[in-house]
C-alpha cells in the first residue's frame, strides 16, 4: 500500500472479558488511559474509525457498531464494521493490544495485496492486528455460511497475507490479570 493511501480501522472492544473475571477490557487502565483509548490513538490517523461493541465514551468521528447477537464472536463483529468501510484498506485491530502503536507504521507502510498480519517472535500469527484489503475482506466474508462464532483464522483462511515480525512488546495483549502485569512491567521501561 503506498504510505499516501487512505484507510480506515476497526477496533474490536466487546469481549465478555471472561478470563479477567467479566472486567470489560477496553475500560481497563494502562498507564493512565483506558486500553480503548490507546488503540483509538494508535489508529487516529485512519480515515474512519469503527468500534464494535459497547465502549462508553469516544473521541467524535467514531462510528460505533454492534454485532448481532451480542457476543457473536469477532467474525461477527468485524462483519458488522465491513458495512461501514469506506477505504480500500481496514486495519484489524483488538482494543487489548497496549502496545499497538509500536506496528501501526510498519503494518501499513507493508500492506499490498491481499494484505499484511503481524507475527510474533514465536512466529503467531495475531490475526487481529492485520491490514487488509477491503474487497478481499468482504468476499471472504460472502463465502462463509455464518460469521457466528467463525473463527478470525477462518475468516482470513482465504486471504494471502504477507506475515511482518513485529517488535516484541507490540504482540502483548491482555487477557488475564497475568498479563496485564507483564505489559505493566514493559510500559515502565518506556522513557
């Protein structure tokens, strides 16, 4: 993708945070800011921002979806945000990622094609943080008899996508309480 190329995002926040205890996710704070707020600045040079779930409190501009039903699964939910995609390209991006902004730039100075997916350091792939092709998405999207409860491995399955290493910290997430004392600990050795 040339790096004058518009695209827009979409920012996974309505997990039933289960394995923090029902905690929603995006209202936890991380070094003074929600993680729905960092992942909202991470991505703020989108051209449209698309939340999906029920985030409270967001910056004017952003649209706010909701997949149907609830709890549909995040295939579901980026099914409901592709409705409001207007670019050629769509940043996936989970709310639960504090450090999303340290791949934001190499992801879409990388995306061509069907689109890039960061990996880890252990080669995972995080299907969530991934630039795609907007087209490719949506005929993924028209080939799958349900977007309920589909996996998003099942939802890209069809899509070629360069994988981009990113830096270590980046491909945290937080899904327990453990790992939010691991990204705690990485944050403190910011500046």
């Amino acid at each position: 993708m040339p790096p004058t190329a518009d695209w827009d995002a979409i920012v996974l926040a309505g997990g039933r945070g289960s394995r923090l205890g029902g905690v929603d996710k995006a209202a936890l704070e991380f070094d003074g800011e929600t993680l729905l707020a960092r992942t909202l600045r991470a991505v703020d040079e989108a051209e449209r921002i698309i939340v999906v779930g029920e985030p409270g409190s967001v910056p004017d501009g952003t649209i706010v979806v909701q997949e149907q039903p609830r709890f549909a699964g995040p295939a579901a939910a980026i099914g409901a945000a592709m409705a409001e995609v207007r670019e050629a390209y769509v940043f996936l991006a989970s709310c639960d990622h504090p450090f999303l902004a340290d791949a934001v730039d190499l992801l879409l100075d990388s995306a061509s094609g069907d689109g890039v997916i960061a990996v880890d350091g252990d080669g995972r792939r995080q299907y969530l943080m991934s630039v795609l092709d907007a087209a490719a998405l949506r005929a993924s999207i028209a080939t799958q008899p349900t977007l309920v409860d589909l996996s998003v491995r099942a939802l890209l399955a069809p899509l070629e996508l360069m994988e981009i290493e990113i830096p270590p910290r980046a491909a945290l997430d937080i899904d327990t309480w453990h790992d939010q004392e691991i990204a705690l600990s990485e944050g403190s050795h910011d500046g």
